[in-house]
C-alpha cells in the first residue's frame, strides 16, 4: 500500500515545526515514529499535502528527573521508557506499562508523545499519565502552555491540542512516598490495544486510602479520570468489600463504547474485573 | 515549498556500505530497500506492522520497514538479512542456529524473524521460553513453525553465543 503524494520536511527545532504548522495546520501532519500516521496514510484514510518530521528535534527528547517533577520528552519511544533506569526507580509502572504496548519493533519507534496526541480511545499511555497526574506540556506561536492530563483527551482521537500546536513533554509531578502504581489491561488478541485498561495510583496511610487516582482507557471515548470510585475509596481501607463496591461504582458511571469487539455490558464487566485486580495487587 | 512529487535525497549506510538514492516522500523504507537497492530478502508481508517480515535494523534497532518512510532513514545506519553474512560465507550464528533447529518451513517469515532475534538477544541474552515468545510476538510465522524457532533462539540462549 502506497500513500498519497506528499511532501516532507524535516524540521530542525521545534520554532521551525510550529512556523511550518502554521501555515496550513489542517493540510499538515507531524511525524514522529509515525507507527500511527504512516499506516493511516498507506490506508489513505488521510492524505496531507505536507508531512513535518519532528523526528529530529532535540527540544522534544530526553526524560529529565529533579527535585521539580519528571519531565518525558514527547520522542521518547515506547521502548526508551521502558529501559530508562532511573525513570522505572521513581516509577516502574513506566516499564510495567511500555512491555504491554504492540511488539518490540514497534515499541522501538513509536513515541509516548504521538500516542497522547493521537487519542485513539484505546491506547495505553492516557490511562497512565491521567493517574499519574501528569500535566502536558503544549507549545504554539506564543510559547507553552500545560493542560492536566485529566483534561487533555476530549472525545475519540480528540485531545486539547490545537491545529497549530505540537505536544512538547509530559509533566509527572515526583511521586510521594509509598505512592504506588498498576497499570492492567485486557488485551484485543489481534491489535494489541486496550479492550480496557486502568491505572491506578495509591497511597495508603495506616492501612486507609489517603490519595488515589484512577485513569481508565478502552472503555469510554476517551481516557478518563475516574472521579466517583475514587472518592468512595478516599478514606476507607482497601478491604474486598471496599474494593467490589469500588468496582461496582465505576462499572455503573462508565458510559461504555459498544463496537463488533466487545459490547457496552462486556466492557463494564471487564472494567469490574479489572480495577478490582489493581486494587487487590495495590492492597497487599 | 517544493511540489509533491519533488524528489528527496536519502544518504544511508547499508549493510556497512553508503549509498545516495532520490526518492519520493511518501516511498517506504522497504521498497527503497527492494527495489532501489535489490535487497530483496527483506519481505513485505502484511504491509500493516502486524508481521515482522519487514524487519531490519535502524542504528542498531530493530523496526519494521514498512511503517518508516526511506527519508526518514536519511544518515541512518540500516542492516539487512544481506548484511549478517557474504553469500557462500559462514552463517551467521542466529541463521545457523535456524537451520541446525529446522526454524523455518516456507521461509517467508524468516529474513524478519532472524533480524528480531538479534534484538531479542542482544536485550536478553539468556531469555526464558516466555522471553522468546513475547521477544518475538512482533514476528508471525504463517506456517505456524515457532515451537523450532524457540528452540532454535533457545539453543543460541544456552550457548550464550553472540548475534
């Protein structure tokens, strides 16, 4: 399969991108590991006059760990997050998480940046970075801007991103003490992706709940922050009885997707099972 | 700003050797490879990044071919099935351990699936069986072969041989 005719241009810095973004940012789209782009292309369910390659910018690179926050490049690629030590030392749920994503050719080219920016409603990285509490870093013309993760993703393959901006990194406050992280998913068997996937984050004190953040994936249109089990949760210890009805709550304020996969009832199902599995890992 | 069908200037270096090639933008790394190149031993198979038959190295890593385009690959560093060992030489170790284990039925498959398990080895030279399995899950085999394929990735896991 061959795409349409474009053309292409490897942007330098992020300035040049945004410059040549601006020109026509509906005819425009950037690569990056382009292992969501280039199928759409070869499938030609788009066809861009101009293909810009931020590939190459340095500004988007890197994962920097300080006092301040972890800052992840929107390049680095699924299997850089996975193999990078010292960012799995504050948090392993990068490795748990990047193992789950495709296979190793394609996790050595796409980028957690592309991921987020793209918004299929059953990627991985949005349920992780909304439990993580992460902000995203969005630049434009007239510099950045951040958005908390929650708020990010607002419909299938939609985010908060204008036409002429570029996601530039992912902001992940650094964790508190005993805070820990899970992610799970159900797995379709043939593409790989989440038939629903959930992170959670938990930190107990004394045995009860005294901050807890869960982002859900597959389920809905969009990756979600859970809010209602979350504050049934805040309080109390991790008992079964507390996580089934913790469970039973997100199951019930999930509006579903229904697609030739899995039906409305069948995803609410698995997302009983599922969050009940993370929270009984995260309990012991 | 150039017109669609300008053409780009890709240098890359192949299989240890340099070459210059216009291409169109939209040209895929593998067919530059194929048909630029007549390196014809990387395969497309699915043409979607499901199989693996596509695979070669980018600076070292593995990828698919047909989910990168050729000017993407500009001042890369590509290596190719070609590239493992001179025609009539010694195999290499991971294409000889493939035919000490019977690793391969039609064959098809193979090119991609020996150019994984230099990055499955090279990431774990001492994998488990499940290693293997989810090392390779980015390589489907249609005739089904892959109980000779672990055994084979196995066999150079116990010897702790290099790729």
């Amino acid at each position: 399969m061959i795409p349409a005719a474009f053309d292409y241009v490897r942007a330098s810095s992020l300035a040049q991108a945004i410059d040549l973004l601006r020109d026509d940012p509906d005819g425009t789209k950037l690569l990056a590991g382009g292992h969501t782009l280039l199928p759409a292309l070869k499938l030609r369910l788009a066809s861009p006059a101009l293909l810009i390659d931020i590939g190459g910018i340095a500004e988007l690179k890197g994962i920097e760990i300080s006092e301040a926050g972890i800052r992840i490049g929107a390049l680095t690629t699924h299997a850089e997050l996975f193999a990078s030590e010292p960012l799995n030392k504050e948090l392993p749920v990068f490795r748990q998480a990047a193992s789950l994503i495709a296979d190793p050719q394609v996790r050595n080219r796409g980028t957690i940046g592309g991921s987020l920016a793209n918004a299929d409603p059953a990627a991985d990285w949005p349920a992780v970075v909304v439990a993580l509490k992460a902000e995203i870093e969005i630049a434009g013309a007239h510099g950045f801007r951040r958005v908390a993760a929650r708020d990010f993703f607002v419909d299938i393959f939609s985010t908060a991103l204008a036409p002429d901006e570029i996601l530039a990194s992912i902001r992940i406050p650094r964790p508190k003490p005993g805070m820990r992280f899970i992610y799970r998913k159900i797995r379709h068997p043939a593409s790989g992706f989440a038939v629903v996937g959930i992170a959670v984050g938990v930190r107990l004190h004394g045995g009860v709940v005294a901050e807890i953040c869960i982002g859900v994936t597959g389920a809905a249109n969009h990756a979600f922050a859970d809010q209602h089990a979350a504050d049934f949760l805040t309080g109390k210890m991790l008992s079964r009885d507390n996580i089934d009805q913790a469970a039973k709550l997100l199951g019930e304020t999930t509006e579903c997707l229904s697609d030739r996969y899995a039906s409305a009832e069948y995803r609410a199902n698995l997302i009983r099972v599922e969050i009940r599995r993370a929270l009984l890992a995260l309990s012991s | 700003m150039p017109e669609p069908d300008n053409r780009h200037i890709v240098t890359l270096e192949i299989n240890g050797t340099r070459k210059t090639v216009a291409v169109e933008a939209r040209k895929l790394l593998v067919h530059l490879i194929r048909e630029d190149l007549g390196l014809t031993g990387t395969h497309v198979g699915c043409d979607t990044s499901q199989c693996g038959a596509c695979t070669v190295e980018i600076d070292g890593q593995a990828i698919k071919s047909c989910t990168v385009l050729a000017v993407m690959a500009d001042g890369a560093s590509i290596t190719t099935i070609e590239g493992l060992t001179d025609p009539g030489a010694e195999l290499s170790p991971v294409q000889a351990a493939f035919h000490e284990h019977h690793a391969l039925q039609c064959g098809f498959c193979t090119p991609g699936m020996v150019m994984s398990v230099r990055q499955l080895l090279k990431d774990q030279p001492h994998p488990s069986e499940h290693d293997i399995r989810h090392g390779l899950a980015g390589n489907i085999c249609r005739c089904t072969g892959y109980h000779n394929i672990v055994r084979a990735v196995e066999s150079l896991a116990s010897k702790g041989d290099q790729p």
